[in-house]
C-alpha cells in the first residue's frame, strides 16, 4: 500500500533507471497493477 493517495499518469509513459527512482515508498496491489495495464491498453491498442 502506499502512505497517501497516488495516481498513474499512463498518458505519459517515461523510463527511470533505478538509481534516479531511489528507495521503496509502496507497494501496487495486483488489483491496482491490472487497472494500470488495462489502461495502457486502451492506450497503445
């Protein structure tokens, strides 16, 4: 879970090395993953 309310902006999609993203904040659920995948879908598809 993660500490406050957060949102995906799948709209613009970027890369980040590891090193740039730093420590651990949360974690998605499997539920949250799907509802971001779908999303890109509708995006890409």
């Amino acid at each position: 879970d993660l500490p406050k309310q957060s949102w995906v902006k799948i709209s613009q999609i970027r890369t980040l090395s590891v090193e740039r993203i730093g420590k651990v904040i949360g974690r998605a659920s499997i539920e949250q993953l799907t509802q971001i995948i779908e999303g890109l879908n509708e995006i890409i598809a």
